[in-house]
C-alpha cells in the first residue's frame, strides 16, 4: 500500500525566510521546519486548523529559531535540534546527529550532517515522499553562504545530494530565487534551461509566489553550484576545463560573496 503524500504549506516569515508546515494526512501530526519568527507559523496553523506537534530544526541561526520558543509554548511541540548546536538553540526535546531518524507521525526522515554554512546544520530526508529539507545548505538557484568552515565542506555536503533522484522535491530556507537566477545567469549565460527558469522566478515574484520547493531535477539542469563538474563553469572562472569540481565551487563562491 502507497503511503498518502504529506500536507505541505510553505509561506514567508521575516523578509525571506521560508516557513515549512508538514503534515502527515495518515496521523494529523505536523511538523515546522524551522520557527523563523512566531506569528506566522501560527497564523499558517490556525488558517489550516493544523495542530503541531513537532519542530524540525536545521541550524541555530537566530533567523531559523527566533520563534521557537514562542510556538512551543502554544502549541506544546516537541523541539528536534542538531546536537552540534548544544546550548544554542532554545527548549530542544531531542538532538540528533548524523544517521538518526526522525518520525512525524507515520513519515520518517533521516538525519544527514551537512556542515558549511554552519558546523551544526542538519538536513532531514524524507525518502518516502522524497523530500528534502535543506535549510540553508541547498537554496533554489544557489547554495548557503559559507561562515564556518572551507567552502570544500559545504561542497561535500552538496554532493550528498547528488545520488536522491531527480523528482525529489528540495525546501530550502530563504526565498532568494531571483538574486540566485541573475548570478546563475552570470555564470552560465548560454544555459537555456536556466533562461526559462529565471523567467519562471520573475513570473512567480510578480504574482506573490516564490520558487520553493524546487527540484533536485531542476538544480542539477540550472544551479551553478550543483554544476561545477560543467566545463562551461569552470571557464567562468578562469579554471581549465575538467578541474575538479570542487574547486569550482569554491571560486564560484567567492565570485558570488562578491556578486
């Protein structure tokens, strides 16, 4: 028997944070992914009389866990954090590390590692209903910005990716779809797939939507990042055709800190 797909409702909090309710139709339990700020999330619960009982975090940044606290207290959800992040995020229940699962009623998720935009971030797998919930490591047309560590450990955490299938649907934790797309467009100008897909951001942007979910599919077609193994990005950096990859990457970037 097929599992029922998850509930999922995506919508902004702060400026361009991306806020995740999941919800498993089979139980009624549901999950935030991160709690940027308070109101919204529980706006996004009253308006689908949704009832949490989880919080999925991904990374201790003050902008994905400002509003934990808050929430728990409404809603009395259990707090999942990455035990690297120690005492840094509030009211934890359960720390997890690399290769633990996560349960959300009848779903299931594994717990990946993925270090680079900061040494405690995690990423949940939901192989199931193959989706991924990257926070900041993988966005829509770019990646995080790396703050702890060299670039080559956000590469390794990137690559992870690289063997989940191509319709696996990627929730990240920022909607900056459309400064992604114009560096995308920077580094790879004659890619058509990208072309399109930036007319789509645009699209979306004027109509109140943001590309969130993408797809591991769509990345591997027009995400600079995920394509550092093309020639084509290699001479975008100065860098002979066939360098390693990572080593694209971590020129790509440099050049984008500075886009």
């Amino acid at each position: 028997m097929t599992a029922s797909r998850p509930d999922i409702r995506t919508f902004l909090c702060r400026s361009d944070n991306i806020g995740v309710l999941l919800r498993d139709p089979a139980t009624g339990a549901c999950a935030a992914i991160d709690v940027p700020e308070a109101g919204p999330v529980l706006a996004a619960l009253d308006e689908t009389g949704w009832t949490l009982t989880d919080i999925l975090v991904t990374h201790r940044h003050a902008d994905h866990i400002d509003g934990i606290v808050e929430v728990k207290r409404r809603t009395g959800a259990k707090v999942t954090a990455p035990a690297k992040a120690g005492s840094a995020i509030p009211a934890v229940d359960v720390a997890v590390s690399e290769g633990d699962m996560v349960r959300v009623g009848s779903l299931t998720a594994v717990v990946w590692e993925t270090p680079g935009h900061c040494a405690d971030h995690v990423t949940y797998w939901f192989e199931g209903p193959r989706l991924i919930f990257a926070g900041d490591t993988l966005f829509t047309l770019g990646c995080g910005r790396v703050m702890e560590a060299e670039p080559a450990v956000l590469w390794r955490s990137l690559a992870r990716f690289e063997g989940l299938p191509d319709e696996t649907e990627v929730y990240s934790g920022h909607d900056y779809v459309l400064s992604n797309a114009r560096f995308a467009r920077a580094a790879e100008p004659d890619n058509a797939r990208l072309v399109a897909r930036m007319e789509e951001a645009e699209r979306a942007k004027a109509e109140g939507r943001f590309l969130v979910p993408t797809t591991l599919g769509e990345e591997r077609a027009t995400n600079p990042f995920v394509r550092a193994a093309e020639p084509s990005l290699a001479r975008s950096v100065d860098l002979a055709p066939g360098t390693e990859p990572e080593r694209v990457f971590t020129a790509l970037r440099a050049w984008k800190n500075k886009f």
